[in-house]
C-alpha cells in the first residue's frame, strides 16, 4: 500500500461547503414553495358571505356600473421579490392600458392578502396556490365569471410580454367577451 504523502489525504476529496450550503437553500426553498400551497389549499374554510375586508383598492367602490371588471392581485404575507414583481407589472398593465375605465368605474385595481382575516375565502372561490392575477366579471353587482391569469409567472422575465397579456385579458373581459 502506497502511503500518502504528508499533507496529503487518502480519503477521497469532499464537497466544498458552500455547494452543501447551496443543495441545502435549494432542498429549502423547494419545502418551502410546497408548503405555501399546501397551506393555501389546506386553510380555506368553507365558504361564507364575504364580510367587508381591507383591500387595497385604485378605484372607489361607490361607483355603480351595470358592468365592471375587478382584477385582483392576491398574496399572502409573505412575499418574495417576484411576486412583488407580479404586483408591480400588473398593476402597471392596468394603469396605463386602462386609465379612462379605472376613472369611470369599469375596472377596479384590488391588492388583497388572502391571510388577512376576512379574505381567506378567495384561496377557495378561485382555487389559488400561488400569488396570483385574477380578473373578475361582474354584472349588476354579481360575479357571472372569473379568470385566473397564470401566464403572469411565465412571462416575468418579459415585462413587455407581461403587461401586453395583462392587457388583452383585461380588454376582452370588460368588452364582455364570452
């Protein structure tokens, strides 16, 4: 047997740590992406007649239109840099693609935390999992139909993609496009 040399190791040579470190982030933020849809799924409670909630809202709610459009940007507490990219693109797409109906009433800008007590009920009506951008249709003060537009994680790389998907969403529901 060939004895090793002195400073010298026979054992074979190991990871550095830092790519330990790194596996160990990667096993960590894969739990924790899961988890957050495991517990918005797994936390909606049956649902009840919504009571009033704090929502961030562009638009005032005292306009009364026969048709409006509400998209919403749901999140929970917690949230990373692309979900805050998500929100900003959004609400980008809906101010400067949409300024005359937002003044009119036609369409609502709403941000709203699903784990705020009281909106816990939007994880269930529109089956979310994950920050998301839904538009909602409504007629004479009821929702007749909704969209979740998940295109909006695709194309976060692409804020011209983004808005202009953002855009022709929100355009074909408030032309009433079936």
């Amino acid at each position: 047997m060939n004895p090793a040399a002195p400073g010298e190791s026979s054992a074979p040579p190991s990871r550095p740590p830092h790519a330990r470190r790194r596996v160990g982030f990667l096993l960590l933020a894969f739990v924790v992406v899961v988890g957050t849809g495991a517990v918005l799924r797994s936390r909606a409670p049956a649902h009840t007649p919504p009571a009033p909630s704090p929502v961030a809202s562009t638009t005032p709610d005292t306009v009364s239109t026969e048709h409006r459009v509400v998209a919403y940007y749901f999140h929970t507490t917690y949230r990373c840099a692309s979900c805050r990219k998500i929100e900003d693109y959004a609400h980008r797409a809906i101010d400067t693609g949409f300024a005359q109906e937002l003044a009119d009433g036609r369409l609502v800008w709403r941000v709203v935390n699903v784990e705020t007590e009281g909106n816990e009920h939007f994880a269930k009506d529109y089956q979310l999992y994950t920050k998301s951008v839904v538009l909602s249709d409504e007629r004479s003060g009821r929702e007749v139909r909704w969209k979740n537009l998940p295109k909006v994680w695709e194309l976060l790389g692409d804020e011209a993609g983004f808005v202009d998907y953002v855009q022709t969403e929100t355009r074909s529901y408030l032309d009433g496009a079936q």
